[in-house]
C-alpha cells in the first residue's frame, strides 16, 4: 500500500506537511484512498492490543479539564489572510478564545520555522509541570518562567515536537478538534513520558505495519474518550517530530476544495480504521493542519 506519509502533491510541489523546521522530499503516489491512523484498527487489518493495566496517578496529575489539550495556537505569517482562510473553511464561528492567529515571532521566523499550529495543555502548576518534562528531557523555548505563578511555558519535548503548558484552561474547542497526532521516534517511550507527566491513561496499541506506523491511542479526561495518538511516524524519512491537529469537517471533499481554492495544498483523503475520513492539509501560509470527517452516524 502507498505510503500517505511521503508524497508530493498532484500538482508537483513538494508538501511541508510532517515537517516544521525542514523541508521535505515526498514521492509521488497518485490520488487514491489510504488507510490511515485517528482510531484502532479492525482486527484483520492489525495487530493490535487492549491496555487493561492501570495508570498510576501521581499527586500533580488532575483529571477532568486538567492536563487535556485546552487551546490552540495558530503562530502564522499572514495573521488577517489566515483568519480569513479558516473562517471560510470552517464558518466564522471556528475562531474563538481557544482557537486563535497570532503573528509568527521573528525569533522562530528567523531560525526558518515556517508558520504552524501550537497546541496548549492546561495544568495546574506551569512551573512544576515545566520542570518535571525537562527532567525526562525537555527544553524551554523562548524566556524561561520565573517564580512559581507563570501563565504559560512553550516547549520543545524530549522528542522534539513542540507545545505549550498554560494555566488558562479555555475548553470551547473541544468540538473543533477531533483528534491530536504526535509524530516521534519512539511511540511506547513517549507516550511513557506523557503519561507520567500528565496522566494520560493508554487505550489501544495498535500496528499499521512500516509504512503507517505503530501507534499508541490515549485518553486524556476523566470521561476516558479516547482523543488521539502517539506514533512512532518520524522514523520515516522527512516526518519531523510534532503535533498535527485534525479539525472536524461534516464535508470533506468540499473542505478539501476550499483549502485548494485558497492557494493551501492537500493530501489524498485516507481511512482510519473504524471508517472516519481523515486528509491532512498546508494552509496557504504553510501551516500543517489535517481534516476529520466522521463516519456517517458516528459522533
């Protein structure tokens, strides 16, 4: 099966999806339909494995709202042509206080970072979750919080994806995004690191074979949805280690027609394995963001 992972787009540019400090070299695989990651698998198309061993719970781990992603960050060179963009793809109601634009900062534009999503995970305690990930090996970006009362901290983690911590726990989005893809090396290592940093509880190993991945789903509240999964993608060749964000859509193809519309570049449109669509995207400013069509009749 074709890989959904490495290719150029139809028209010959090559994608900057999976990569946000690098460009990437894709090969071309034509325009059918892949079996792709968002859910576990059907018994016959993996090997897979139910998680029936308990999570311990650390003190600093809360449930709930708590330690779940709560904001979403649009860092961007083009702040009003990228408000419009997404306004236009998904209504003018997708922007709110969880989701926003904000101007790429310089200092990220000049080290050639182009524009990207910046995912925020709402704690209680920025400065201790802050120093517990750069125990298992994480790295501050940008001014280093002082004190203990800090708002939010940006991170690089120990695998080199980037996110935010923040105490400002806006949770409106929760409708927006349905899934939440980490890209690393090493998926039962990271997720290890997510776990006891955060508390999130595993919920299925499943294995897509070289090309798709192995993958590790998790859930993150106290409901126990399962709301994403950490993969070990960035073995293939020009996946860089990041978090991709797949935003809901009731129409993908004419999602996908307005993104290409816009000037924004589209891969072919994937299947997971309980039947969702899923097609991962650059916005016209470059960004990495994917589309999420559920299944007819699922929520």
């Amino acid at each position: 099966m074709a890989d959904a992972f490495n290719e150029s787009y139809p028209d010959g540019r090559r994608a900057r999806i999976w990569s946000i400090s690098e460009h990437c070299d894709k090969r071309e695989t034509g325009n059918q339909t892949h079996d792709l990651v968002g859910a576990k698998p059907e018994p016959s198309d993996a090997h897979q494995t139910r998680s029936t061993a308990s999570t311990e719970v650390h003190p600093w781990q809360t449930y709930g709202s708590m330690n779940t992603f709560c904001r979403y960050v649009l860092r961007t060179t083009d702040v009003e042509n990228a408000q419009a963009f997404y306004a236009d793809l998904f209504g003018a109601h997708f922007w709110r206080d969880s989701i926003e634009a904000q101007p790429l900062p310089a200092a990220a534009a000049a080290r050639g970072a182009p524009s990207h999503w910046l995912g925020h995970v709402h704690v209680a305690d920025v400065v201790g979750t802050m120093l517990r990930f750069v125990e298992k090996g994480a790295t501050v970006v940008g001014p280093r919080p002082q004190g203990g009362d800090a708002a939010e901290v940006l991170l690089r983690d120990p695998f080199g994806a980037m996110l935010a911590l923040s105490s400002m726990g806006a949770h409106n989005a929760a409708g927006a995004v349905a899934w939440h893809l980490l890209s690393t090396r090493d998926e039962t290592q990271a997720f290890a690191v997510y776990a006891d940093v955060f508390g999130w509880r595993q919920a299925d190993v499943y294995d897509l074979g070289p090309q798709r991945g192995r993958h590790v789903s998790f859930a993150s509240d106290s409901a126990n949805q399962v709301t994403g999964s950490i993969s070990n993608l960035a073995q293939q060749p020009h996946v860089h280690p990041q978090w991709l964000y797949f935003f809901r859509t009731a129409h993908l193809e004419y999602a996908l027609s307005k993104v290409r519309e816009h000037g924004g570049l589209t891969l072919p449109v994937a299947q997971n394995g309980r039947g969702d669509l899923v097609a991962v995207c650059d916005d016209p400013q470059g960004a990495a963001f994917a589309l999420y069509q559920f299944r007819a009749g699922a929520n």
